[in-house]
C-alpha cells in the first residue's frame, strides 16, 4: 500500500494494462507446455515399452 508499481498499457485500449512481469508469462506458456507434454510422452513410452 502507498508503493510504486511500472505498469504497461496499450494508450488506444486502457483496460489492457499489465505489470512487467506479467508480460511474458503468456510467450513462455505454450513453449512450457509443448515441452513438458514431449517430456512426459517420452517418459511413458519408455516406462511401457523399456529401452
């Protein structure tokens, strides 16, 4: 409370207004997700079928 904050705002659109640090959380979302579900596909194939 009584702090200072940097925000992000789009001037043409003042509802859309974000923290710098939430920024990128929407870009490393679906690359995370991609990874993480390579990962877990790889991990059953072997845990099924065993190398």
């Amino acid at each position: 409370m009584g702090g200072i904050i940097d925000v992000v705002y789009d001037p043409k659109d003042l509802s859309n207004v974000e923290t710098p640090g939430q920024m990128t959380s929407g870009r490393v979302a679906l690359p995370a997700a991609v990874v993480s579900g390579l990962v877990l596909a790889f991990s059953l194939l072997m845990l099924f079928f065993g190398a």
